[in-house]
C-alpha cells in the first residue's frame, strides 16, 4: 500500500511538470489525446 502511494505521487508530480511545459489551456487537449480522458464543460 505504502509504495503504491508513492507511485501516487511520483505521477502526480509528472503531470505537474507536463503542465507547466504546456501552458494555460493545453493541459486538458493533452490529457485527451494521450489518455482519451474527457472532463464535462457545465
């Protein structure tokens, strides 16, 4: 349990990165192209 939190995180803290490099507005088009995950609009 304890390293599946760490792996958690590790991934979390990667996103963040990607974040960052992408910009305002990018990050959730990068989501659905590389994860084909959707968020609702409303």
């Amino acid at each position: 349990m304890k390293r599946t939190a760490q792996d958690i995180i590790e991934v979390g803290k990667k996103l963040i990165k990607v974040k960052e490099r992408l910009g305002h507005g990018r990050f959730g088009e990068w989501l659905e192209a590389e994860f084909e995950w959707h968020h609702g609009h409303g």
